[in-house]
C-alpha cells in the first residue's frame, strides 16, 4: 500500500482554514458513522446502505467523466 496522504501535512500548514475543512469534514464523518452510528443498525439495513453507497460512487464517477469529456475534447483539438 502506498501511502497517498503523506502531502497533506504541508497542504494543512499553507491553505486557508476553510479548505482544510472541506478535505477533513468528510473523513470525520465517514469515521462517526462507522464508529458510533453503524453499530447498532440491523444487517439488513447495513447491506442496503452498503448498497447505496456502492451505487452513489458509480453515479458520480459517470458524472465526473462526462462533465469532464468535453472540456478534454476541446483542450486537444
């Protein structure tokens, strides 16, 4: 495993609070979620939110590839 995040200590020293904020806030939640929220949830209901979560990463990864083409396209012609 290569570790990814090893520029984000100089990235938090130089960049204004508030995108330090938005990089971190989704990590945090994601960590009360499994930690203190996930717990007590009925199997069932951890399949259907697993399932939901696979669904929304597909749904904006298409997005992002789309919304990213033309801007692709027109940089190389």
């Amino acid at each position: 495993m290569v570790p990814a995040h090893s520029w984000f200590p100089s990235f938090v020293e130089k960049a204004p609070m508030g995108l330090v904020v938005a990089f971190v806030a989704p990590q945090v939640g994601v960590y009360a979620h499994l930690r203190w929220l996930a717990a007590g949830l009925p199997p069932q209901l951890e399949d259907v939110i697993a399932a939901l979560g696979a669904i929304t990463v597909v749904l904006a990864a298409r997005s992002a590839r789309s919304s990213a083409a033309p801007a692709a396209r027109s940089a190389t012609s």
